[in-house]
C-alpha cells in the first residue's frame, strides 16, 4: 500500500519511503557461523602464538574492546566467556552476549584467555579465542636484614646487611642497584655482591653488603624496570642505611588478657620502643577484619561499646622494612552467661526412672559463661540459700568433661525434701545478670512419656497445607521434644537436622511433596529426666494434584490440516488419576476417564478451521486437585530472519540521502498458510512516529530463500529501525527488527573472496594475490610478506605481489578499485571539488623491496597525472598507515601498483583500504603526496554497488 501522508523528512520529489516490490532471489542462504576477533583500545602489541591462539597485550587500567565479528546465517548468537584469570575476577562467572567485550580499566586479575562462541543451530558452534596479558609494575619494596658473626678467639665480629628488591610486575622486572649515584653492579666493589634467590625465579634482586664498612652507610636505591614494554615508566624507592637502621620492637600498654563487661569501650595502646626509620604501626584481629566501628588513631585502638561477637585477639604490627615485623597480641574477653538447662536423674543404683521416698535424685544445672572461671553457682531451696550438707552435696563438674554444670545430690530423699529447688549462676566481675533456674521435686515429678493421639498417624495432607505433627507428652517436668526425619537423613523443613518443640507439635506451613514421610519425636534430657530418650514416629502422606507436560506449548498450523495435542501424566499422588477434560477457552470439548494402562490422554483436530484457532487446556484429575496443560493453536507466521551478511548493502546515488539492501528468509514458511505479505515500518532512531507498506509477495516461499527489498530515501547520517512482520490468513506473524546504520566510509579487509568488488588491470605485468599468513607457503621467500594481516591476525586476508620467478625487476600489478561517484550540487557541474581521505595499510618488508604507488584515475580523463602517494624500499616487518587526501572532479577510482624490485625478497602487501569523506585527519607523514588542495562537503558512492528500483521477481 502506499503511504497515506508524507514523511516531513523525505526528498520533496519523492512519495514514499521504498520501493514497492521485493525481489526473490535464491535458495541455500543459511550458512553455519563463523568468527574472527578484532581488537581496538589500547593494544600494546597483538602477535601470534602457535598459529592458534593470538596474544593481545594492554597495560593495566587502559579499556581492552574486544570485537566478535560473526558471520552465518541464521543470524548467530554471540557468547563471549572468560578462563583462567584470579578467583575474585567474577567474569569467568557469568557470559557476555554482546559482539563488542568492553572492559574499562582492566586489572591484572582480568588477564587470560576470552573466547567468542557463535552459535546457530547449524553444524558446530564456532570459536575464536585471544589471550589478553595485562602488563603492570608495582613499586618496589626494599627489605632489610641483617648477620653478625662473633669469633669466640678473637675480638671482632663481621656485620653483613642484605637489602632484598622486590617488585610486583608483568612482564618479569629487571633490577638495578645505585648507592648515591653510583651504580653498582656484581664485581664493580668486593665489599658488594648481587645475586637472585634461586627459588624467587627473577622476582627479588639482594644486595650484599659484606663486613659493613663506614662507606657502605648510604642512600641505596633500587630501580625496577620492564624495559618501557606499553609505555611503563620505570619505577624506584631509595633507603637510608646508617649506623641506626635497626629492625622496630614494641610495648603494648594493656593486660593480656582483658576481660570486660559488654557495652564498655575499650582502648588498646601500642607504642614504638625502637626502629629507625621509624616504623609504622598497624592492628589486626582474628576474626579477619577490625569490627565497623572500631577506630585507630596512632598506636591506640579504641573500640566503642564492645559487643560478643568482637571478643577475640587483637595484634598490633609494626613495620619499617628492617628484619621481621614486630607483633604484641593480646585477648578481649566479653563476659556473657547463656542458655540455662537442668535435667534430673534418678537414683541410678535401681533400674527404675522414678523418684522414689528413701532413693537418691540429683539435680544438675548448666549454663555456658564467658570466661568460665569466673562463674559460680549458688542453690536456693524454697528461696532459701542451700548450703552443702551430708544430706545436700553440691558439686562443680570437672570443666574438661562437663564444663559450666553444678550438681545437688539429695541423699536418702525424704518428704521434707520436697520443694523448688533453684540453681543461680553469676559471674565474679559482675556487671551481667544471674541466670536463676527452678527445679520443682515433688509426689508428682514423674518420668516423661509419649505418645501419638489416636487417627494423628498416618497424617494425610495436601501439598501447600498447613499441617501439625502433634506427640503427647506427659511427666512432670516436662522435658523438650526434639523433632528429626526417621526414614532418612535429611534436613527439616527449617533447615537444621533437629527442629525443638515445647508442646510436643510439629507445625509445617506449605507442606511439599517432598516432606512425604516419617518423623520421629523424642524426650529431651533438658529440661526434664535424665533418662533414656522415649520417643515415637509420626507419618505423613503429602497428596498433590497430577504433574504433567506440556505445561504451555504453542503449535502453529495452517488451515484444513490435522492437529494433535497430547498430555502427559509424569507423577501424581494419588497415583490414581480420576479424569481428564479437553477445553476450548472454557468450553468442554471432551471428558472421560483415564485407562489404567496409560498415562496420557490426545486430542485430535482433524482439520483445523477458522473457529479452531485459541488456547486449549486439558485438565487432569486426581482427589488432590488438576494438573493442566496448554496447548496455543495459532496460525501465526514465524518471524522472518534478517540476512546480516549482504555484500556492501548500503548505497548512495545523491546527495543527503541513502539507499540500503534489505534482505532477509523466512523461518518455517510452511508451518503456517502461505505468506501473502510483509508489513514493513520503519522510523528514525530517536522519533516516535512508524512508517509503513505492505509489500506483496508472489507464490510460495521456500525454505532457506532469499527476499530483497530496497530502502530508499534514507536521510543521511541519520540511523533507522526496521521491522517487518508477515501476513497469512490469519493475520500479522511474529515480527523481527533490526536497526539500518548509515556509515560514509568504504572499507575493505579483503576478507571476502569478492575482494570488495576491486579488478585486476589488464594491462599490467601480473596479478595481486588474496592471501593469509596461515596458509601462505614461504618455503622460497621467508625473509619477505607479512606474518599476518593487518589486525595481527593468521587467518585473515590480504593483498600482495609475489615478486618469486618469472617475476622480473620493474614488472608491475595494478588493483584497480571500483569506481566512487561524485554528485554535482547543481546541474552545470562541479566547481568545488569534494574532499574524501584515501587510507590503507601497507606492509613492505624485505631487501629487494620495489615501489608502492596509489593513483586517482577519473572517468573521462585520459591523462593520468602521477601517483597521489609513493614510496620505496624496505620499510621494516611491520604494518603501516597511509593517508592521503584527494579532491576528484568526476566519477573516480583508486589504483594500487606494486613494483617488483631487484629480488625474490619484495613482496609488498596492502590490507584495509579505505574511502571515507571529508580531509584526512593527522595523516601519517607519506614520502610522495600529491593531490589538488580543496576542501569541501563529499559525497561518495560505489558505482557497481549501485542499485535500481528492482521488480519482484523470482
């Protein structure tokens, strides 16, 4: 359809934003992925590793980009993901599924190998990888230490001082040693020796000052160098060694340990009794860090309102770099007294749990004190202090095998004896609140007993419930009861293996089917006797409604064709499943009952109509509830697949506006009625408003087949979502998007056999070749070519001139590019001639290097001014940039002519040549540039990329 009103940006003598017809073209588009890594950021050096593996090499805190260029289509789905690197780097925990990795100051944890996975669904997954070395260097830290050997015969002793360099680095660190300006080095003094460690591995640098002498008194500085790799400066540190370096030593001003009530603030004072330089002094606890509030000023720690949980070993270091660190530790202790218990025993010289006239009972109370030496106990009968008797022996439990109890043994028990007995435990520092225990001895202090009410086992519930496992406890006093799993060893509901109750009930809130089975109750010896445990298991049944699949499934299908829904009985319980029904947004279409034989029940659509289309649900039914699935039977179209791997899609034939190829398949065409028709909206990047048209589509679509569709009248350099939905008999389908990107730069990398749509001249001497160092054969010329392409990479692609025989000195290969368009802004031709920056890499290595020319040939110009760049000779092993800029006043090409030198050894190469408008910008210094100086707005088009309007064909 044609638009109904005009987009306020189109070209004012155009009337709609596309073309009208897509064209059809092809079969066999889908292709499996592939991958290649680009990088851009800071990259110290990229260079390969066994032909696999290429290393990117970036200093710590720089921005490492790292790009996943995918081809394939289906469009594939990037993944990248991290290994090796430090534990507490969390990337290797998670995936990035961008094309672009982006890691702002990088840290040394983050080196090590990233790989970029593209899947989608065709053949194997493809994998590039590129190992990323961070580069770093800490500054040095200098030690000290120090011999004295004694002569028992003789009067002296010898005074040797090693000075230990170390130096955190990446690459390993190269160590210089200066005294004063003086360098020293191993032999350049015999009262100096400089050696490694054998087992540091390069990383420490010692220098031995034998026999110190008055001279040896000086300022020592040691220099740690990586040798400027990624523009690190070299770093040092400089220490004074006089007659008073001396290791530190310390005093701490406070008890060991100290014991204090919770709440008060507490002061830790540590001072310095010696050391030069001065050292400095720090704390440390044992519990890992100092507690939030904690506060350090100097040697003093201060910890305000001390709590329990802060309790434990303070340090305090000292350090100055000179022999070991000195340390003085001391221990806060926090009072506390918790958890108070009692349990009875009876006589144990008769086999029976009762308390009986004329037996002995004992009573013991426990509780756990901090610290346990200060605790004591005390007995009250009836509120009265106990004191011990032959009759009333109070005890203290051996702390090793029972620490915090007290016993009372009542000896030959009497009517008398009956009463609250009360257990009082305190602490002698005081300041924390007794914790008083009763006891109650009487006629009626029983053993406990348990028992399950009648019809309480087996306890049947249904799944999500709130059900109470209830024992009976009776017995004065009534002990805990300690709930566990009886049938396995398994947590319960709350986590622990062991759940405590008062009342002898077991409460579950959302019981689940998991919680199926027994559960055993039993006495506690708190709290109670001091017999052997009584106990009693509970079962419980945990009834759920069917599990079944599919849960939700949707099945597109076209009209007048067969349907099939089954649904699956995976697990039930009751595992008799009563019936099924079969419904149609709420209305019954089937009912019955299941056979005992089967496990699933189908619903058959033989020939799908208009009204059939809707949500189906099949409902499975046992006494604990349904379970349903869900069938969506749509005959909506599966979304189209954008094709992203076009040959230069993006075109332009005037000025201020673009054109773009859209292509795309479609995904399962034939799952649904065939396809009439697309809706294509569009809108610019930033506006609200969708344009949109209809294109019509002829016949059938197959699998795999490629449809084009031309965009036009895109406004330059703006950015544009497209979205394109398909039309069957049943309405619009699943919609795609993908954003179009205007970009005014060609660029070519040779990737592609196309090679960008460059020729071969005919009339020169022979052919650049398309080549990559992974499968390059310099068995005849290895000391010429490239070792890589421009980005670093083996397996990429290049130009070059194989200068090996019949190759002849001055034979010349001439790579014509195709023509470029130049627009005129009025109908009598061009008088400012635009400006476009003409840049590519060249690599020109070896000692019969010839001659690299690039010319700006224009179309109908016969004359051939000379190259607008030149240059000559070896250039080095590497690659390099050229720039230059050019002002055509017609249609245009650019010429790339490599001339043999003198020798086999002259092979030049050219990698990632681009067009883009507008004057270069900080072009690199060329030796030859010529080139007419005007500058103006450019506008810049590809001739053979050109493309009309197209009918829609097939």
């Amino acid at each position: 359809m044609n638009l109904s009103s005009k987009s306020p940006h189109l070209h004012p003598s155009e009337s709609s934003l596309f073309s009208l017809s897509p064209s059809q073209q092809g079969f066999g588009s889908t292709a499996p992925p592939s991958v290649r890594i680009i990088h851009s950021g800071h990259a110290c050096n990229v260079e390969e590793e066994r032909h696999t593996e290429r290393v990117y090499t970036i200093r710590e805190g720089e921005t490492l980009e790292l790009t996943c260029l995918v081809t394939g289509h289906p469009r594939p789905q990037i993944r990248w993901t991290k290994t090796a690197g430090s534990v507490s780097d969390r990337f290797q925990d998670s995936s990035v599924f961008n094309e672009t990795l982006h890691i702002a100051k990088i840290q040394r944890t983050q080196g090590g190998r990233y790989y970029c996975k593209a899947e989608n669904g065709l053949g194997s997954p493809a994998i590039k990888s590129i190992r990323v070395d961070v580069y770093y260097l800490d500054d040095p830290v200098v030690t000290v230490h120090q011999s004295i050997g004694e002569a028992k015969e003789q009067f002296y002793y010898e005074r040797t001082v090693f000075l230990r360099c170390v130096a955190n680095s990446n690459p390993p660190v190269r160590y210089s040693w200066h005294r004063g300006r003086e360098v020293l080095t191993q032999g350049s003094d015999k009262g100096v020796e400089i050696y490694e460690p054998f087992f540091t591995q390069g990383e420490t640098k010692i220098l031995k000052l034998k026999n110190l002498r008055p001279q040896d008194y000086a300022n020592y500085s040691c220099i740690a160098s990586v040798r400027n790799v990624c523009g690190i400066p070299d770093r040092s540190v400089i220490f004074k060694l006089t007659n008073k370096t001396a290791s530190p030593s310390i005093k701490l001003l406070v008890e060991d340990p100290i014991v204090v009530n919770p709440g008060q603030t507490v002061s830790l004072v540590c001072i310095t009794t010696g050391g030069e330089p001065p050292p400095i002094l720090t704390w440390v606890s044992s519990n890992d860090s100092l507690p939030q509030r904690s506060v350090v000023k100097g040697g003093t720690l201060t910890l305000p309102a001390i709590s329990s949980d802060e309790a434990g070993a303070y340090s305090c270091v000292a350090s100055n770099n000179v022999g070991n660190p000195a340390k003085k530790s001391t221990t806060i202790v926090v009072r506390a007294l918790k958890k108070g218990r009692f349990w009875i025993t009876p006589d144990p010289y008769h086999n029976d749990d009762n308390i009986q006239i004329g037996r002995e009972v004992k009573i013991s109370c426990q509780v756990e004190a901090t610290p346990p030496e200060e605790l004591t106990f005390s007995w009250l009968k009836n509120g009265r202090a106990l004191r011990s008797s032959e009759r009333m022996v109070i005890t203290q439990t051996d702390p090793d095998i029972s620490p915090g109890t007290t016993n009372l043994d009542i000896i030959d028990l009497k009517f008398t004896d009956f009463g609250t007995y009360t257990c009082v435990a305190a602490l002698k520092g005081g300041g924390i609140p007794e914790i008083s225990i009763d006891v109650n001895i009487s006629s009626t202090t029983v053993p406990p007993n348990l028992t399950v009410p009648r019809g309480k086992s087996p306890l049947v519930a249904r799944e999500g419930e709130t059900v109470e496992l209830e024992c009976l406890v009776s017995g004065k006093p009534k002990p805990i009861i300690l709930w566990s799993r009886a049938d396995k060893e398994a947590p319960m509901p709350d986590g622990n293996m062991q759940m405590e109750s008062y009342d002898g009930v077991l409460r579950i809130v959302n019981v689940s089917r998991e919680m199926t089975g027994s559960y055993r109750c039993q006495t506690s010896q708190y709290n109670g006797f001091n017999v052997k445990p009584r106990e009693a298991v509970v079962e419980l049944i945990v009834q759920y409604p069917p599990t079944v699949e599919p849960v939700y499934t949707e099945m597109r299908q076209g009209l007048g064709r067969p349907v099939v829904m089954t649904c699956r009985v995976l697990r039930a319980h009751p595992s008799r499943v009563l019936r099924f029904e079969w419904l149609l947004s709420n209305r019954l279409l089937h009912a019955g009952a299941f056979d005992a034989q089967r496990d699933e029940t189908e619903y058959t659509i033989r020939s799908l109509n208009r009204d059939g289309w809707g949500e189906y649900t099949c409902n499975v039914i046992n006494e604990a509830g349904a379970g349903k699935c869900t069938f969506q039977v749509t005959g909506k179209a599966y979304p189209p697949e954008f094709y992203y791997d076009t040959y230069s899609p993006l075109w332009q034939n005037r000025p201020r506006v673009y054109g773009f190829k859209l292509q795309w398949t479609q995904m399962n065409p034939n799952a649904v009625d065939r396809i009439v028709a697309y809706r294509l909206g569009i809108r610019q990047m930033g506006l609200q408003r969708w344009w949109e048209q209809e294109i019509p589509v002829d016949g059938a679509i197959n699998k795999g087949e490629l449809m084009t569709h031309n965009l036009t009248e895109l406004i330059k350099p703006e950015s544009y979502e497209v979205r394109l939905t398909p039309i069957t008999r049943f309405g619009e389908g699943d919609s795609t998007i993908r954003i179009v990107t205007y970009s005014g730069e060609f660029h070519c990398s040779f990737e592609e056999e196309p090679i960008c749509m460059f020729t071969q001249d005919k009339n020169d001497d022979f052919d650049w070749t398309r080549h990559s160092a992974a499968t390059r054969d310099t068995k005849y010329t290895p000391n010429t070519g490239p070792s890589g392409d421009r980005s670093g990479s083996k397996q990429g692609f290049y130009m070059y001139i194989e200068t090996s025989r019949p190759r002849k000195e001055g034979d010349q290969a001439r790579l014509v590019s195709p023509f470029f368009n130049v627009a005129p802004k009025n109908p009598y031709g061009i008088t400012n001639p635009p400006a476009y920056c003409f840049g590519f890499f060249y690599h020109m290595y070896g000692k019969h290097i010839g001659t690299l020319n690039a010319f700006l040939k224009q179309k109908g110009l016969s004359t051939s001014e000379g190259p607008v760049w030149s240059l000559s000779g070896n250039q080095g092993d590497r690659w390099k940039q050229a720039k230059v800029s050019i002002h055509p006043t017609a249609s245009f090409q650019v010429v790339l002519e490599g001339i043999r030198g003198s020798g086999i050894e002259g092979d030049i190469a050219i990698d990632d040549v681009t067009l883009e408008e507008g004057e270069c910008r900080d072009p690199p210094p060329n030796l030859s540039s010529k080139a007419p100086s005007t500058s103006s707005h450019i506008w810049l088009l590809c001739v053979t990329l050109v493309m009309t309007l197209l009918e829609g064909q097939r």
